[in-house]
C-alpha cells in the first residue's frame, strides 16, 4: 500500500497520470487495429490453418509488447532527465536523492509497463477465441469472425473510455473509434480480396 | 539542555509536490504546528516561509523531508529555544 502510495506521490509530481492514460489508448489501440488487420488479413486469404493464424498474431503481440515497453523507456528516460535538469538548474542545487530523481528513475519504468502492457494485453484478449477453437472449445461464430468481433468490442470500450476521459458522451466517443476500424475493414476488404 | 520549540526558515522548492505537501510532510514528523507562506512565486520555484513549533522540533528531521521533497533551505532566519532542566536521575 505504501508502494503504491509512493509511486502515486511520484506520478502527482511529475504530471505523468495524463501521459500515461494517452499512452495505455494510443498503444492499445494500435495493438486492437493491427490485430484486427490481421485477422482480416488472414480471413481474406482464407483456408489458413488456426495454428498458423495464432502463432502470426502471437508474433507481432510480442513485437508490439517490447515495442511499446522500449521505446516508451528510452523517450521518457530521456524526457525525464531534461526536466530534472531543468529543474535543478532553477533551484541552482542538486536535487539527487530527492523525489524529483526518484520520479526521473521510475516513472519512464511505469510508462513503459503500460505502453507496452496495453497492446500486449488488448492483443491477447483478441486472440482469446482464437486459442478456445484451437482447443477444441466450441464458439457462436467461426473463431476468425469471434476474434473480430471481440477487436471491434475493444475498440470500442477504448472510445468510451476515452469519452469518459474527456467528460464527453461515452456512446459518441465509442461510435467514432468503431467508426476507424470499420474504415479499416472497408480498406482491408477492398484491398485484400 | 536545550530544545527546540520554533524555527523560521527561508525555503525555495518547485511548484510540485505542492506547499500543501511539504506542510504535510513536516506536521507528520511530530505533533509540530506548521505554518507555511509563499514569499514570492517564478517560472518554476516558489520562495517560501516556513514555521514549524513544537515541544520540541527535529531540525534535522526537517532538513531531511525538505531536501527529499527537492526543496532546498537557503536560511534559518529565527529560532526559539527552551532550556530544561534534567532531573538528577535523568544525567
């Protein structure tokens, strides 16, 4: 509790709660839109084995997943460090060993978990169905369709939470991301076939 | 002996954590009265005036939550200070 407490005191101070609810959207959503490219991808191309599907899509989950931890880690490190040079030449005093260095130290950490984290999550909750069917477990849909419905549904509660965000309509908000990746599919489906 | 009971300090931080944080901080440190008042505010540091009473107040302590809060004292600018007597069994 008192971990918890700290990071927060850490995240308050150096302004990053913003930043890292951008981050968990833009990168999640990225995560659910090329999950869903790829499902259709492959639904288009039609007659791929489930094992195969999986394994692609596993593939650029965990592309994702380290792509969103490093780059996030290396921005933000970098970012972070500006500022507390900034900030120590203001004070005209060193500030190693206060919570300003301690937040330069950490919150990139905590940035990077949930940049990477979001897509890597988002990503394998799509692929759910995809690994129910591949055990044998039997779905309302054929497990292509299943995973493309569960990446539109997730797009969606993206939306709203981003219309919660911004105090805005949650459905409005939710519509107009559902709204890009059905753009996508459209895109997808005149392009692919 | 002596202790302690109020200091006056000159204080510049950032704007964050907030005064309302390094008030706090102080008053956990012991059953101290804090009073806390911005002198003068810039782009990114404000100048403060602290006051921190006490039965008897930790200097050190408070040194130490200043510095952690990445503020920096720049004077000691009053100080109150009570003698005790020790009782004899207490040497």
């Amino acid at each position: 509790m008192n971990l918890l407490r700290e990071l927060g005191f850490l995240l308050r101070i150096s302004h990053s709660h913003g930043i890292m609810r951008r981050y968990f959207v833009v990168n999640g959503f990225d995560g659910a839109l090329t999950m869903l490219g790829l499902i259709l991808g492959f639904i288009v191309t039609d007659r791929v084995p489930l094992p195969v599907v999986i394994g692609a899509c596993l593939g650029a989950t965990i592309a994702l997943g380290v792509s969103g931890v490093s780059s996030a880690y290396l921005s933000e490190t970098a970012e972070r460090q500006r500022a507390l040079s900034d900030l120590e030449e203001a004070m005209a005093n060193s500030l190693q060993g206060s919570a300003h260095a301690q937040a330069a130290r950490w919150v990139p950490l905590l940035i990077a978990l949930v940049n990477g984290s979001a897509p890597l999550l988002i990503s394998l909750l799509i692929l759910t169905p995809l690994w129910l069917a591949d055990a044998g477990i039997p779905l309302p849909l054929p497990a292509l369709h299943m995973a493309m419905v569960v990446a539109l549904l997730i797009i969606f509660l993206l939306g709203v939470f981003l219309g919660h965000v911004a105090g805005n309509s949650w459905w409005r908000s939710g519509l107009q991301t559902l709204l890009v990746a059905l753009v996508t599919v459209g895109l997808i489906l005149l392009l692919g076939t | 002996m002596s202790v302690v009971t109020r200091v006056l300090l000159d204080v510049l931080k950032p704007h964050d954590p907030s005064v309302l944080d390094l008030a706090c901080a102080l008053g956990n440190l012991g059953d101290y009265r804090v009073r806390v008042r911005v002198l003068e505010m810039d782009k990114k540091t404000e100048t403060l005036e602290i006051e921190v009473a006490g039965a008897d107040v930790d200097f050190e302590a408070i040194q130490t939550v200043i510095r952690d809060l990445g503020a920096a004292l720049h004077s000691v600018d009053e100080v109150d200070v009570s003698g005790v007597t020790l009782a004899p069994d207490a040497e």
